[in-house]
C-alpha cells in the first residue's frame, strides 16, 4: 500500500477521505477515552490528578511514534529519492515537537502535585526533553538552509543520526538516572496499573494517534499544495 | 606521503593558521571556568561539589567551538570540490577532519581538564579520569559535532545552528564520562561508564563519517 502512495497523485485522491476518516476516528475515541478517564475512580494515592495520565502517556507515546515517521520518511526519501516522502518527513516533525511539548508541559503539571516540583531530571522526563530537542534541531536546520533540496537532504540525513542515537539516549539517560536515584520515588507504572485506569489509557492512545495520523496527511497534502504552487508560481514567472 | 597523510597535515596546518590552534578552545574552556565560581559562589564546599561536572561540560562545549570552521572555509574558497574529486571518499575526508579536530582541540583539553577541575575544587584524585574522560569524550564530540558541522554548511553562516543540532546527539558520552569521573572520584566501580564512553567514542569514528560523506556531497551537489 505504502509503494502505491509514493505517486502523489494517488496519495492525493487516497488522502482526500483517509484524513477526515482517521480525525472523526480520533475525535471519537478521544471522547471516548475522556469519558471513560473521567469516569474512572481517583487514584488511592495520586488523587484525581491520575487523570493527566490519559492525556500525558498518549502524547508521550505520539511523540515517539512521529520520531519514528520522521526517521522513516527521511530513510525513504534518501534512499529512494521520493519527494513525497521528504514532504511526509517535514510534516511530522512540527507535529512530534507539538506532542513531545504537550507530554512536559502534562508531565510537569502532574509532578508539581505529586512529586512537589515542576521538574525533576527523571529518565523519561529527560529522554523526552532530549527527544523535544531533536525535533527543534530538525526544524532550525530545515529553516535554516534556503535552497529546498538541499534543506531536505540535510535534514534527512539528521532525522537518520537522530533515529540511530535515539536509543543510545534513551539507554543513557535510563543508566544515568538509575545511578544517580533510587527508583522508589518514580514507581513504574507499568503492569501493576489497574484495568480501569489502563482501558481510557488505551482508547486515548489510539486516538492520539489517529489525531497524529489525520493531521499528518493534512500537513502532507498541503505541502505537496504548496510545492505545486511554487511550480505554478515560477513558471507564470518564467513566462512572463 | 599518502594521500591521507597530505589532507591530515593541511588539516593540522589549517586549525593553527584559522584559529590559532587549541588556543581558541583552551581560552574558551579557561573562561568557562573562570565564570562558573562567579556565578555559583566562592564558597569551596559549594564550588567543589559542581567542580567535576563543570569542567567536563565546559569541556563538552569547547568542544563545540571550532565546528564553524571545519567545512566552511574549504566550500567558500573551492578546496572541498577538488577533496570530492580527489582519490578519498569524502567520508574518510570529513574523518581527517575531525581527527585533526580532536588532535588540536580534543587533547590539549583533556590535558587542561584535570587542571581546571583541581583549580575549581574538585578532589585530586579525580584528574586521571578527567583526562582519560576528557581524551574519550574529545574523540567522540570532534566526530558527533563534525557531522552537525557537515549538516549546517549547506546553510551558510549556521553557526550557532551547529550548537543546536550537536548538543542533543552528544547527551550519551556527556552522561557516560560524568558519571566515569564521578565514580572514579568516589571510589566506585568506574570500567562501565568508561568503556561505554570508549564505545560510543568508537562507534561515533565509524558511523559518522558516512553522514558527513552525505550531508558534504549534499552541500556541494
């Protein structure tokens, strides 16, 4: 399916009805998602504020998943040469910085409560900080180099060191903080977390990726709009 | 002489003639940590307790300075066309570069790192590690930050751009040398966080310059 897109006049037509089916897709299950977490009873310790956690993870989640979009898409425009995946490429990267800053910013509303502090150097809360700053890296050097094959090529090719460094950081920042802190304070989650909290955690995922994946394409097709506008506009200049 | 053996001493001639060497660096990591008991306080007890990590991020920084310099001269004035048509591929080109990077930079600020380290504080018997560290961490930054230098030529004047594009990349060798020298300062099993910094360190001379090989042919092309 994927090779079948890579003419963008077919990715064009296919596009046209998958984006608004994958939004009304993620508009549903994000209400979804939000009714079940409210309905969900308050933590026995975290309170009601375990409820940041249907948003938090979800876009914790979506981040990485757009770091792997980016990563892919520059894999396949570099080694393929095809345009549209470059245009898939600088689509979701704007979109990844949007959700890895939506996962601090409910991240950092959640530990003021609970752990007393806007911020502290935690692993994950690191690694997504550090994952914030490839997205911001990513987009200065698009905006940075004027010619846009060149910005494209350039930028493929850190969205590659990025995706071959991401687990390298990951690891890192993981040993880091086990050696500097005990693990008490931030219990994992994970497998001891209760149905009723994991049900909405599910359901909102799925939406948030559906969000991602609607928005990616519409970001996509604009810029396959745009890229033919610039055509158009130079040629009218040419023949004039 | 080789063909490699040529670019590396134009390279070495090149870092002393543009920038003065280690010079530029070693006064950029001096600074540092002249300002750091400026802002921190002069209490000792305070300095000595951000002593080791501060002069391994300043080094980690110093590390960063000369990148501006390393691709863009040779595009501006042409040398890097006539490298692309010369007998090495332009990956090995961008390697020379950034091992003649670590030879005048690197070393001479793992030399100064136990120094600065001793001067803000830190206990003594941490400066082996500081230049063990300093001389692992060096070879790794010079081949992380010649790739981000490979990338922003394509942009002229990106400067700072490079700092941006770099420091995210280099997070794992910053974590795995300071916590070699903390460990090694208190005593504590110091071999995995060295040799993981000897990896990376490694893994960064491998793999990078094929980014570099691209992200050059990318600018010229």
């Amino acid at each position: 399916m994927i090779s079948a897109l890579v003419n963008p006049l077919r990715f064009m037509a296919f596009s046209r009805w998958a984006a608004p089916a994958l939004g009304a897709l993620a508009a549903a299950l994000i209400v979804v998602g939000i009714a079940l977490g409210a309905a969900a009873p308050p933590d026995y310790q975290q309170g009601e504020t375990v409820r940041i956690m249907f948003v938090h993870v979800p876009a914790a989640w979506t981040a990485m998943f757009a770091y792997a979009a980016l990563g892919s898409a520059s894999f396949v425009f570099l080694v393929f040469r095809v345009a549209l995946a470059d245009a898939a490429a600088r689509a979701a990267a704007p979109l990844g910085a949007g959700f890895t800053l939506m996962a601090l910013i409910t991240g950092s509303l959640w530990g003021r409560p609970m752990w007393g502090a806007w911020w502290v150097w935690d692993a994950r809360l690191t690694s997504v900080l550090v994952l914030f700053l490839l997205f911001v890296g990513y987009l200065a050097l698009r905006a940075a180099i004027e010619e846009e094959q060149r910005a494209a090529r350039a930028g493929a090719i850190l969205a590659l060191v990025g995706l071959v460094n991401l687990p390298v950081i990951k690891f890192s920042v993981d040993w880091w903080n086990t050696l500097h802190q005990g693990e008490s304070i931030f219990r994992a989650g994970g497998p001891t977390i209760a149905a009723v909290y994991l049900w909405p955690l599910f359901v909102m995922g799925a939406g948030f990726l559906a969000a991602f994946g609607a928005l990616w394409l519409v970001r996509i097709r604009a810029e396959v709009w745009r890229r033919r506008a610039a055509g158009l506009a130079l040629q009218a200049a040419a023949d004039a | 002489m080789s063909a490699a053996g040529t670019l590396l001493a134009r390279e070495l001639r090149l870092v002393f003639a543009r920038g003065g060497g280690p010079l530029l660096a070693l006064g950029f990591f001096a600074c540092v940590a002249a300002v750091l008991p400026l802002a921190v306080g002069p209490a000792p007890g305070k300095l000595a307790l951000v002593a080791q990590g501060a002069a391994w991020t300043a080094l980690a920084l110093s590390m960063l300075l000369g990148l501006d310099r390393l691709f863009e001269p040779d595009l501006d004035d042409g040398a890097l066309d006539l490298l692309a048509l010369g007998p090495l591929p332009l990956a090995f080109v961008g390697a020379i570069k950034c091992l003649a990077q670590w030879l005048v930079n690197g070393a001479p600020l793992a030399l100064a790192a136990p120094i600065v380290e001793v001067a803000l504080g830190g206990p003594p018997r941490a400066a082996p590690m500081m230049l063990a560290a300093g001389a692992l961490g060096s070879l790794a930054f010079a081949f992380v930050g010649g790739t981000g230098a490979a990338l922003v030529v394509a942009a002229r004047r990106g400067g700072l751009l490079i700092a941006v594009i770099v420091i995210p990349l280099i997070v794992p060798p910053v974590i795995f040398g300071g916590v070699a020298i903390d460990a090694y300062a208190s005593g504590q099993p110091w071999a995995p966080a060295l040799a993981l910094l000897g990896a990376y360190a490694l893994a960064a001379v491998a793999l990078s310059p094929l980014a570099m090989g691209a992200a050059c042919r990318n600018a010229l092309g």
